[in-house]
C-alpha cells in the first residue's frame, strides 16, 4: 500500500511540473501572452496563423496573413491534418476555448510547435492591437 501511494505521488509529482512547463514555454506548445504572440507571428520563420472562429467572426475583423480554419466545421480535423505540420502553428479564437481545443487537435495530428493566444482576440483587440476588417 505505502509503495502505491509513493508511487502516485511522483506521478502527481511529474505530472505537475510538465503542466508548468507548458505554462512557462518552455516545451513546444504553450499558451502566449499578447505580447508574446505578437512577437511570435512578426518573426521572419515560417508561421501559420490559425484563426479558428466561424467564417461571421473572422469577417468582422481578424490578425493579418491569418488562415480561417471553422472549429466548429465537421471537417475541421481533416483540414487540419493537411497543414505543414514543421511549420510554427500560432491559433486563436475569440477567448481562447476553441483555440485551446483546436491545439489540442494539432497536436494529436503530430504538429510540432502550437501556440495558443491567451484569451483570444478579445484580449488582443483589448490591448489595441491592430485587426484586419
């Protein structure tokens, strides 16, 4: 029994220091602040820029060079599987829910690098950076 418990405990024990270490970056999907975001998708590497919101949201206004890719469209998984998958994957929705499901997604279809915009378009139009309507 004592052997059980000490045995759960690492589990707990390395299972919480590999939630932090998504938090803090330092593995390959992480979830980005604004600025971090920004810093991500103005850099010369190659990049996709997923936005994941409904084809209504995306018209009202959206990040430059973004690719609209609907959560909620049945084919989602499928159209998602047909991205370069060695390409730096940055996603966003509106809060951040979709975003964090879709990265999920990618990450299950073997994409390398995603990165998540922490609450979604609304912290970064919140921030005043810039859209394209």
């Amino acid at each position: 029994m004592k052997q059980c418990l000490i045995v759960l405990v690492a589990f707990l024990a390395l299972t919480g220091c590999r939630d932090r270490e998504n938090k803090t970056g330092d593995t390959n999907s992480s979830s980005l602040t604004v600025e971090q975001f920004e810093d991500g998708i103005a850099s010369n590497n190659p990049k996709i820029i997923l936005d994941v919101r409904t084809p209504e949201e995306f018209s009202e206004g959206h990040l430059r060079d973004a690719t609209l890719m609907n959560f909620h469209a049945p084919d989602f998984k499928e159209q998602a599987a047909k991205l370069d998958k060695n390409v730096a994957v940055y996603v966003y929705c509106a809060s951040g829910v979709r975003s964090d499901k879709a990265a999920t997604i990618l990450r299950g279809e073997g994409f390398k690098d995603v990165y998540v915009l922490e609450k979604g378009l609304n912290e970064w139009t919140a921030s005043n950076k810039e859209i394209v309507r």
